[in-house]
C-alpha cells in the first residue's frame, strides 16, 4: 500500500515538472516572436535645401516697351482719315493716318511752274553768255559786257537749283501727308480725329515697339545696391510657372518724393509675344555674393559637449551621425554652412533618442 502512495505521487511530481517545462519553453518563443515582431523607431525627417542665406526679394511691376513714341505728321494740315484703333498692330510702313493733300499738291505744282519757268530762263541767260563769248573773240564786244552776261546765266543757272530744291521739297511733304509707323510694334493711344487740324510735329498716334519690353518696378532705398548688382528674375501672374532673365537697363537718379522709392527698368531679352504690354509681373532680386545655406529644424541639431552634428537617413533606414558647420542660431531654425549634401533626410525630432544600431522608419506624421 505505501509502495502504491509513493508511486502516485512521483507521477504527479513528473507531470508537474513537465507541465512546468513546457510553460517555461512556451515563454521563450513568445519572447522570441515578440523580439521579431518589434516594429522599427518612426522618425520625422526633414529634407536640407541649400539656398541663398540673403532671402530673395519680391516686387511687382508692370510689363512696357521700352521704346513708345508719339508719331505725328511732318506738316500742318488737316486731318482725312484716321486708319489704326488702340491695340491695333503694325509693321514697318503701316498707313496710321492721312491729310487732305489739296494745299500740298497745289504747292507741288507752283513748284513745278517755277521750276519750267527758270529752265526757259537759263536757256535763254546760255545762249547770250555764249553770243557774248564769239563776239568777245572776234573783238566786236568789251570784256563788260561778257561779265554781264556770264552773270545773268550763274543766275539763271541757280535759279534752276533752287527751283529744283523746291520741287524735291514739296514732293517730300506730299508723301508725309500720310503717317506711317517707323518700327513694328502695337498702338497704345490716338490724339487725332478725322477733320482735326494738326500742326507739324504735333503727336498723333502712339506706338510701342514690340523688339524690346521690359519690367518697370518700384525698388525701396535699402535695395537700391542689390538692385545694381544682384540677378533679377522676372514672373508673370498669367504664368507663373515660367521664369525670364531680367537685366537691370535703367534707375531713376532719385527717389519718388511721396513713396521714397527708385523706379527702375529690367530688360526682357527672352520675352516673347506671349508677354503682352501692360501684364503684371513679380520682379525677383537675389544677391549672388550671399553664401548658400540649408535651414533646419533646431530639434534636429545633436550636440553632447562635441561637434554639433545631425543624424541623416538613407533609403535603407539606417542612420549616421555626422558633423556639420553651423553658421547661425534663429528662433527655431538652426542655420547649416556645409557638412551634409542637398536634398539629405535629417532626423527632426527625439535625436537624443536615436540608436545608431537600429534601423528607423521614415514618416510624414507622428500622429498615428
């Protein structure tokens, strides 16, 4: 009977013992599974961009030729037609308006007249200057008399030039009865009317020439220097995706008395038709002397009594430690000269943290 007691427990003793290996082998692979199954540390990161440390400057201004003339006729008269409208287009030659030439041509035939008038005259003046000339030879006339006629025909003989000279000018102010653009370019204004009588020079149609445009701006005192001496950058509102080189042409000598400030010119070499007169644009001043730094989150910066350093990520999620150059301390930034390449990924935040063994995970968001 005791022998049976002493088995019956041994058994149980060896079950528990097992059960109790069996736990104990149980937790070993949890913790194993679970050691597997631990995620990788989320990470924000932050993206080094190198630019000026000089921030740009932004202005805007308006789109105008650099060249707009006030085209008027080169004679007085009155006024027949006028052949353009505002906004209208023209080239070389293009008719803008026209004179009654009535007056003009009545002044082209008198010329004519007295032009007839004095060839008859210089005909009749030769044929006495060389009469005089034979009998001169012959010593049937004075040497007087030679001289008079000899003068009578250079008389004759101007006469005829000048003549001529008006004929060619009446001729001339004829054809500038009708008012033609000198360039290609687009009418901006029209001061004339049909049935106006305009003096000579008086202006008459404005054109701008559309070789050349340029960005007229507004600059402050403070950026007059820059303005000299930096690179512009020119953007239209209608498209502001696209950039045009912009050089500086022209600045006023002083500053506008209500607003303090210098207008000045940027030449447009690479504008094109699509840059129309009158568009508003933003004018870019960037200072090229400036050193290009990369702003960063002040979070970012690990610094334990060494060199400032940042941790950066590659696309493997492997993180190194390295040392960068700081150029300046800001409110929340921290402002990098050099030490990590454009466009590398920086831990932004919980860098204390960071286990440079450990595999990390890129994320937009720590919220989850």
């Amino acid at each position: 009977m005791l022998a049976r007691l002493i088995l019956l427990n041994y058994s149980r003793l060896l079950a528990g013992v097992m059960l109790a290996g069996i736990a104990v082998a149980l937790a070993g692979c949890n913790d194993s599974v679970a050691q597997k199954a631990q995620p990788t540390r989320p990470v924000l990161v932050a993206t080094a961009h190198y630019e000026a440390e000089t921030p740009e400057q932004s202005f805007v201004g308006t789109i105008r030729p650099r060249i707009e003339s006030d085209l008027g006729f080169r004679v007085a008269g009155k006024v027949s037609k006028r052949l353009v409208q505002v906004g209208q287009r023209v080239d070389v030659g293009t008719p803008l308006a026209t004179l009654d030439e009535v007056d003009l041509r009545l002044q082209a035939e008198q010329a004519e007249a007295e032009q007839r008038a004095a060839t008859g005259v210089l005909a009749q003046a030769a044929a006495a200057e060389q009469r005089a000339k034979d009998l001169r030879a012959k010593g049937w006339n004075t040497d007087a008399q030679l001289d008079s006629a000899k003068a009578a025909a250079d008389e004759a003989r101007a006469r005829l030039n000048r003549a001529e000279r008006s004929v060619d000018l009446t001729k001339n102010a004829l054809s500038y009865a009708t008012l033609e653009a000198d360039a290609k370019g687009v009418v901006t204004a029209t001061m004339v009317e049909p049935g106006q009588v305009v003096a000579a020079g008086q202006a008459a149609i404005r054109v701008a020439r559309l070789a050349e445009k340029e960005a007229v701006v507004a600059i402050p005192e403070t950026l007059v220097d820059r303005a000299k001496k930096g690179s512009a950058s020119v953007t239209l509102w209608s498209d502001p995706n696209r950039k045009y080189a912009a050089h500086l042409r022209e600045l006023s000598p002083s500053a506008d008395p209500a607003t303090r400030t210098y207008l000045a010119k940027f030449s447009l070499p690479d504008a094109g038709d699509n840059v129309e007169l009158g568009m508003t644009a933003t004018l870019t001043l960037a200072d090229p002397a400036s050193a290009r730094v990369a702003r960063l989150p002040l979070s970012a910066l690990f610094d334990q009594g060494g060199d400032p350093s940042l941790y950066i990520v590659d696309d493997k999620g492997n993180v190194t430690l390295k040392p960068v150059k700081v150029k300046a301390y800001e409110s929340n930034d921290v402002v990098i000269a050099g030490g990590i390449e454009e466009g590398a990924k920086v831990v932004a935040l919980g860098v204390q943290k960071i286990d440079p063994s450990e595999k990390v995970q890129v994320v937009s968001s720590l919220s989850f």
